[in-house]
C-alpha cells in the first residue's frame, strides 16, 4: 500500500517533470499553449502558477507578431489563455479566419479541433466585440450539429463544452471530466502530467472525504441528530464543498477582474 507521504513524494517528482516540460516547450507556442491548458483543465495549474504566469507573459510580448499561418486550434487557444490571465488582447485575430464577405470560411465547419478552441474562446469577449460574438453564434450552431453525429469522435466534447463552457465551469469540479478524456488522447498526451493529475485529484479527494467526516461527527458529539432534522447536515456538507470549490477557483479566474495589459 503506497503511504500519504510516498505520495507526496512522487507529487514532488511528477511536478519537477512537468516543469521540465514547459521549459523545453519556450518558444515553441502551438505545444506550449496546449501544455498550459492541459495543466490548467486537469486542475493541477496551482502547482505551476509563476511557470504559467511567465510564459504567458512571453506570449503576449509577441502577440502582436502572429503569424497569419497559425491555425485556428492555436489562435483560439492563445486567445482563450491570454484573456483568462487577464492580458486584453485584441479580437482581430480571428479575421483572416473569414472571407471577403465577412463571414467565418465554411471549411471551419467541419474542423471539431479548431471549432471547440474557437467556442471556448467566445466566451471570453467583453463588451462590443462584434467578431467574437459572430464567433460564438457561429461555432454554437455547428458544434449543435456536430453533437448529433454518431460518427463524431468528438461528439461527447462538443456536447459537454455546450453544456459546461470551460469559462463557466470550476476547475476542480471538471478535472475528474478532462482526466478521463485526456488519457484517451493517445498522440498527444504527457504521461508525467496525466499520472500527476490523478494522484493530485485523489490527494484532494481523500482530504475532503476527511473534512466531511469531521463533520458529520462534529455533528454527532453535538447532538444535532436530536435537535435539527438530517438535511440541516446535507445542506452544512453541501455548503462545504461549494465553499471550498470557491475558494479554489478564486485564485486562478482573474477574468472577473480583467486588466487592461498591452
């Protein structure tokens, strides 16, 4: 049986792989950014904060010097991770996305890996941002197609990203979701990070089965069971988890409080 502080230890070992992993990935933008939100969505980016925050601070230094090759998947992306840390960078990136017309290109339609990034990244707009809400409509209404496919392999993404938005959703609440589908990817997936994302989620797990054992017993040395009905303590429990998601999330969605960083 593998001891709390075995765990710990390899917690420590997992983690200094992975920053290995985002030091080799500088300056290589399309692997960086996918590693960085990899980390963030498996729920393991508090470990990595000042990594994370340095090399999207190096990102945006050359934000302006894109090149009109980058794909949708990596424009999207960068777009997404750059406004959740809070830097405002511009929407126009998103216009040689589009024809003469000024519509988005319809070969997009069937490209679910550029799509979803696109998607995720629409829910990052502020106020007046005619390009991503035309973005949001448009990656909407063809990802509600794409849900309906059975020969989709992506199918079950697209319907949970419709349902729970990456914006919209806590992180440690997602992690087990994201844990699942990213040991599936077989072609891209960093063994290190996925094995590091498990045994921090089980960690975490472990402990707030803990809290809420103290709890409940808190409850029964008080004698509550006698005086307050059964679903005072659910309620109590659920407030706990809520609680604590909060707190987590707190820390990390800087968006809410969006700096205007050029």
């Amino acid at each position: 049986m593998v001891t709390h502080e075995r765990k710990l230890q390899q917690i420590e070992a997992l983690k200094e792989e992975v920053r290995k992993e985002l030091k080799a990935s500088a300056g290589k933008s399309p692997e960086l950014l996918k590693l960085i939100d990899s980390i963030q969505l498996l729920g393991v980016a508090y470990h990595f904060e000042r990594e994370i925050e340095e090399a999207l601070k190096d990102i945006h230094e050359t934000y302006g010097l894109v090149d009109d090759n980058e794909d949708l998947t990596t424009s999207s992306l960068g777009f997404r991770l750059l406004r959740q840390e809070g830097y405002l960078v511009p929407s126009d990136v998103f216009k040689k996305f589009k024809d003469e017309e000024g519509n988005f290109n319809e070969s997009l339609i069937g490209n679910s890996l550029g799509m979803l990034p696109l998607y995720e990244a629409s829910h990052l707009m502020v106020d007046g941002e005619e390009i991503i809400q035309e973005a949001l409509a448009f990656t909407t209404t063809h990802l509600q197609s794409m849900s309906t496919d059975p020969n989709n392999p992506f199918a079950e993404q697209v319907i949970h990203a419709l349902k729970q938005p990456i914006r919209k959703a806590l992180t440690r609440v997602e992690a087990r979701y994201y844990i699942s589908i990213y040991q599936q990817d077989d072609s891209s997936r960093n063994k290190s990070l996925l094995k590091l994302a498990k045994l921090d989620f089980n960690l975490l797990l472990s402990f707030h089965r803990k809290e809420l054992s103290e709890i409940s017993r808190w409850w029964k040395d008080l004698d509550f069971a006698t005086k307050l009905p059964l679903r005072d303590l659910k309620k109590i429990c659920e407030n706990h988890h809520t609680n604590r998601n909060i707190h987590i999330e707190s820390s990390r969605i800087k968006i809410q409080d969006l700096r205007k960083r050029t």
